[in-house]
C-alpha cells in the first residue's frame, strides 16, 4: 500500500488542501488544476481518483495499493467511472461537452462517486464552455470534475469561479536538480538541465534524455567563444536557423551573466552554472557591474523580439554583437 501522494514529488500545498478535503468529505465538485505543463497535476489527479476508489483503502486511509482492479484501470485509464477528456486538437468543441453532459445523466456504472478529468480545458470554445458551466452551476451529487490547465488566463471567469482553484507551483531549480541527481545523473549536468527546465519536471525529462541537450549545451559554447568582433558576426550566422534552441539558449546565456554578477559581489557564493565558473572567473577582471547588466538588457530584449515576428539573423546579430567585449 502506498499513500496517496508519496511517489510524487513536491506540491505539499496543493497536496495537504486535497487530502484534508477527501478525509473530511468536503472535497468540492469541480477543482480546477492550474500550473505550468510538466509539473504532475495529472499525476495528482490520477492518485487522487486511486487512492478514492482502491479497493483495499478506505476514505481514512487515503491509499492505494497499485493491485487491486480499481487501481489498475485507473492507471491503464480504463475505469469505466474516470471520464478523461484530452483533445489532441487544437480546441474542445461543443459537441465534445454535449457527449460528455449525456454520460452524465446515467448514476455511476460502479463507484460511489464518477470522476470527470478535462485536460487542457483552455482549449474550449466559447459555445463549450458556457456548456459546461450549466454542469458546473447544477452539481449533480456523484460527479466530480478535474479541470487541468496550464493557461488559466484563457479560461473564463465564469468558469474559474464554479471551481476551486488548486494552484501548482513550478518546482524550483534545486528541487529539480536533486531529482535528476536521485535518477544517476551528474551534479553539473542536473545544475544545467535544471537551468533549462522552467520548473518542470517533464521538460527536465525530456531534455536529460535527448541529444538536444547536449546540442543546446556545444552551441552555447560556441557562442561564449568569440574572439574578435569579425568571430561574433560568423557565430550569428552559424546560429542561423537554431531558432527552436532561442529560449534556452538564451536563459543559459542570462543565467551565465547573472552568475557572473554574483561572483562580481562576492567570488565565493554559489552559482547556477558551476561547470562554467572557470570560464566566468577569467571574465570578471575585465567587465564591470554596469557591463553585465548591460548585457543581461540585451539577452532580455533578444529574448522578446524571438517571441515576434523577427528577422532571425538579425537577432542573433544584434546578441551576439552586444555581448562582444562584456562577456567574449
Ligand atoms: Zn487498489
């Protein structure tokens, strides 16, 4: 047997309110999941829904035992009282919330209580969501709702309203980097993915088991090597095409200035990118305080005109360029 939430990590918040609620049966109708992509709101509710309807739990004990029939449909998303709705569109119709509303006529085929996950529930329409609030407006008594979003903004108000809200945080980088650490990977390796992930476990992932990062990490070595301002012109245009790496090449580049700020104020304290500090420590006589911020300007103002319509090279250029004489 395992409790509810012990094989996921982090969200001790989101966690206790969720547990507390279940074991006073005052769990609300409609909760709604907010957080960035990646973090295990899915995870959660997936536990949440076993650790409800295990068969060899109660409602005291919050677990679940990963055996019995219960635990193993909901895992294989074959529970028959778990409607999960994951569009791979780009939208949730209507029509989609209509089929579900007629499922939710009928009584539960076996639980106690039905649950109903909605992934991505941004991604309705209008028309689907002004539908769905009639639902979530006229609770019927066995149904409760899982609403999972990355993008709460998007939602409407209305809706937002019907539900209550469990916020998931991102995780922080040294959250993260102990994870990875756990799973056999390098200190410095977990500090630079880390670096990247955002906060979420899932990008973390991806990134630790694809070539991409070692690619990210060889082409951000290329762009701290110029050595005349000819060398940052040829960079720029190698870079030429690398757009889809902007992002975190970008977030390394800041991280690496604002490393170099800490170690301007005191060379001793820790850093983000430990695996470059030789390489920072070299730099530091010969740039200012006023240089680095300077530069870390430029990253951000790089990093906004990659989010419109830009001329790539010219970004680069405009980087790469910059940063020549602060941080090359
Ligand atoms: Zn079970």
């Amino acid at each position: 047997m395992t409790d509810i939430f012990s094989d996921i990590l982090g969200h001790e918040h989101a966690r206790e309110g969720l547990i507390h609620a279940i074991k006073n049966d005052r769990l609300h109708h409609a909760l709604l999941f907010s957080g960035p992509s990646g973090i295990g709101k899915s995870m959660i509710a997936r536990s949440m829904i076993q650790a409800m309807l295990c068969e060899n739990s109660t409602r005291e004990q919050l677990q679940k035992c990963m055996k019995c029939r219960n635990c193993h449909r909901i895992a294989s998303n074959i529970h028959p009282d778990v409607i999960e709705i994951d569009e791979p569109t780009a939208t949730i119709k209507i029509e989609t919330i209509r089929d579900l509303q007629k499922k939710l006529i009928y009584p539960p085929y076996e639980a106690a209580r039905r649950f109903v996950i909605i992934q991505d529930v941004h991604k309705m329409q209008d028309a689907a969501a002004n539908c769905l609030l009639k639902t979530l407006e006229e609770p019927e008594p066995h149904t409760t709702f899982i609403l999972i979003t990355s993008q709460i903004q998007r939602l409407l108000p209305t809706i937002v309203s019907r539900c209550q809200l469990v916020r998931f945080a991102p995780f922080s980088m040294d959250e993260i980097s102990q994870f990875l650490v756990r799973r056999g990977m390098t200190e410095d390796d977990a500090d630079q993915i880390s670096a990247l992930s955002g906060g979420s476990i899932g990008t973390a992932l991806e990134l630790s088991s694809s070539e991409y990062e070692k690619e990210v990490t060889s082409t951000f070595e290329e762009m701290l090597s110029p050595s005349s301002s000819l060398d940052a012109f040829l960079t720029a245009s190698g870079l030429k095409g690398k757009k889809s790496m902007a992002e975190h090449l970008l977030t390394l580049m800041l991280m690496f200035v604002r490393d170099m700020l800490v170690l301007k104020t005191d060379p001793n304290h820790p850093i983000i990118l430990k695996h470059y500090r030789p390489q920072m420590m070299s730099r530091l006589s010969r740039t200012t305080e006023k240089d680095l911020q300077r530069a870390a300007g430029i990253i951000q103002e790089v990093h906004e005109s990659f989010q419109g319509n830009v001329n790539e090279l010219v970004a680069w250029e405009r980087l790469m360029i910059g940063l020549h004489g602060v941080i090359f």
